[in-house]
C-alpha cells in the first residue's frame, strides 16, 4: 500500500491513534483498527471489528472508489468466531440499502 511506503502506518492505524486520543470507546477503536484485517484481532466474537469490516468491504464494492483497497470479505474469520452463517444475510441487508452519495 502506497499509505505505508509514505506515512510507515495504515489508514486503519491513524484512524485508531485519533480515537484513542479523542478518548472514543476501545470497541469502536477496535473496530477502525481492524477493519481491514479483521481475522488479525484476536477478539474471536461478534464485534464492532466484523462490523466494520463487512460493512466496509460491501461498501466499497458498492460505491467503488479510485483508493479502494479490493480485499475480499474474510469470511474464514467469520466461521471461527461462529457467525459464518450470517455473512449471506448482512450481504442481502447490504445491498437492498441505498446506494450513499458522495461527498465529493
């Protein structure tokens, strides 16, 4: 990721430093942390981490941008935190949602 090469860290990672130091809750920091590598927390239940991960993932193919990351849904994740089940029906919440409109 060019974010790495130029800041040496992660949106994710920047993202979870500002909350922590906004004094946000450390389940939603979580959630920010991991979201694009939710199978490297070591929560292993249903969380504000797999929140933000499918929901950010879906989005993204939703509503494609040119700095979309394109990592797929870790739905092994899912399975080992007992869930596996549920990523059929959030995808169905997902895209019967309405499409977000850009800010830009």
């Amino acid at each position: 990721m060019a974010e790495l090469k130029v800041l040496g860290c992660s949106h994710a990672e920047v993202g979870a430093f500002l909350l922590s130091m906004w004094g946000v809750p450390n389940n939603v920091i979580e959630g920010v942390a991991w979201h694009n590598h939710a199978s490297e927390c070591i929560r292993l239940e249903l969380s504000t981490v797999v929140a933000t991960h499918f929901a950010s993932n879906y989005a993204e193919k939703r509503n494609p941008f040119w700095m979309a990351d394109g990592m797929p849904p870790d739905v092994a994740y899912l399975g080992k935190i007992g869930c596996a089940d549920r990523e059929q029906g959030w995808r169905c919440i997902l895209q019967d949602a309405p499409p977000t409109r850009s800010l830009a």
